[in-house]
C-alpha cells in the first residue's frame, strides 16, 4: 500500500490495545495524547510492533511520561536503533497533566494506557484513562457477565438458523 493510501482513509488504526486493563480497573475517565518518538520507533509501532500490556503513566516535574511499554526494534535499523523499553514523554495540556496529577495522587488511581493508534494524519497517539482498581469479587462480576452475554448471543444465534 503506497504512503498516499495509507494516510487519510478510514478512521484511526489501533495498533496495541490493553485488554487486561479494562479487566483489572474500573474506566473512570479517558483521554487522548500525542507520543514523543524516535524515527525508528514510529516506524516500528507503523509496523504493528508494540505492546502495552504492562504500561503506566507517571506525571513528574509537570510533565506525564509513558512507562513500561515495548516498542520492537525496528528491523531495518541500524545501530542508531532505539531502546525497547523507555520513559516516552507524553503530550498533553496542562489543565489535563494537574488533573490526572490531582486525581491519581488523592484518590489514589491509577492512569493506565489502553491503546495506541495512528490516526488519520498519521500521527501515533494513546489512549489513556484514569482508572480504579478492582477487588476480586469486582473481577468475578465481570467474568459472569461476560459469559452471561456469551450464552444470549448463541442463543440469539440458535434461533435465526
């Protein structure tokens, strides 16, 4: 696909998604943010090669950094390739960098990445959201109501054939 296709169709392309954290949390508020990236790292995460599953956002100094997250090395790099895994500054406004500050530090939530995509100007973001933890009866909840949903969609599903 030529670089003029691949920019402007279609809407945002998600390349990573956390699962385990829609699991593990309880989504109270999401928002969206730019990535500092290296050349090499964007053309890695255009390649598909990123994951988040382990990742969290610290704010310092008035700046929020993207931590714990895997970025492949980009296969035709050169020795000037990037490192897997490093503190990625994330770009926000202000207003947003106190608020999660705020929210994270008095309340004690976390702020957790649920996905980075690259949107239709071909620029990578992330989604990220703050997020309360769930207690283990919270989790089993949810695996029930999963299954719960599971069984009416085959049962839906029974019907119409």
């Amino acid at each position: 696909m030529a670089k003029s296709e691949d920019k402007g169709k279609g809407g945002p392309r998600t390349v990573a998604t956390n699962r385990k954290a829609r699991f593990e949390y309880f989504i109270e508020e999401t928002f969206e943010a730019g990535i500092i990236l290296t050349g090499t790292e964007i053309k890695s995460i255009r390649a598909g090669k990123a994951s988040i599953q382990e990742g969290f956002v610290l704010v310092k100094d008035g700046e929020a950094y993207l931590n714990n997250v895997h970025i492949a090395q980009y296969l035709q790099g050169n020795r000037n390739n990037h490192p897997e895994v490093r503190p990625r500054k994330l770009l926000l406004h202000k207003q947003e960098i106190r608020l999660l500050h705020a929210r994270a530090t008095q309340r004690n939530w976390t702020i957790v990445p649920l996905r980075i995509y690259i949107n239709e100007r071909g620029r990578a973001k992330v989604e990220i959201a703050l997020a309360r933890g769930k207690q283990l009866h919270d989790k089993r909840h949810t695996i029930a109501d999963r299954d719960n949903e599971r069984n009416l969609k085959r049962a839906i599903k029974g019907e119409y054939e």
